[in-house]
C-alpha cells in the first residue's frame, strides 16, 4: 500500500485521539464500521473521496487543511 | 453522490485539458482504465485515495494543493 495511506491513518489516528474517541465512536459518528475505520488507521486501506470527506467535515477541516496535516506526518 | 466527487471531477477535467490530454492518454499515464477516468470525471465514482495520489502527482500537484481547486471550485 502507498505511503500517502499510511500516513492518512496515522492522522486519522491522531484526530480521534484528540477528541478522545474510540474506534467504535468514530465509526457510529461516521456511519461506518469500526473495522474499516481500524483498517483506514493502519493504512491498509485507501478510503475513497467520500469517506476522506466524511472525515474531514467530523473533525471541521477543509480538504486542504487534513491534507496539509498528512504532507506534514 | 456527494458535490465533493462532482467537483473534484471538474478539476480533473480541467487538469486533463490543460495538458491537452484525452482520457484515454491520462488513463494510460495513470495505469488507469479509461472508464474509470470518465466516471471520476463525472463525479460518478469516488476516487481512492490511492488514485487520488497519482492524480496529483501526474500533474505535478501536492494533494493540499489539489483539494485547494477542488474548494474553489
């Protein structure tokens, strides 16, 4: 898997910490299931634009913005 | 099929014509089918992050940089 979903994970892993959310909460916020979240996370799995969206707008960032955090891992 | 596939579709398009490619060229560079190209174009599929790394990265764009246009948009 590329680099860009690994470090993806890794900063989806960070948001959900600084909220204090567990997988489980994410994914009930989300509407997803917790093992897609687990495997967002570990960067075994390329999420698509409208889940990458779906982040985005939970944690109030823009597009550029989470993918300015990624560039930054 | 949410706005955020129809713009990033719009940008891609735009990208595309810039270089004076056809889909069948962009889809080739990209190791893509041109089926896919043509759906994400029109918003219709909702590109993996994956693809969305070699997207940007053919057109010589950071991913901030690339979702920069697709808000504008």
């Amino acid at each position: 898997m590329p680099m860009v979903n690994q470090k993806f994970g890794s900063i989806v892993v960070n948001l959900r910490k600084s909220k204090g959310l567990s997988q489980e909460d994410l994914a009930f916020e989300l509407g997803l299931h917790r093992t897609y979240i687990s495997q967002i996370e570990r960067g075994i799995k390329s999420p698509s634009l409208r889940v990458i969206e779906k982040i985005s707008s939970f944690f109030e960032l823009q597009l550029s913005e989470l993918f300015k955090l990624v560039e930054d891992e």
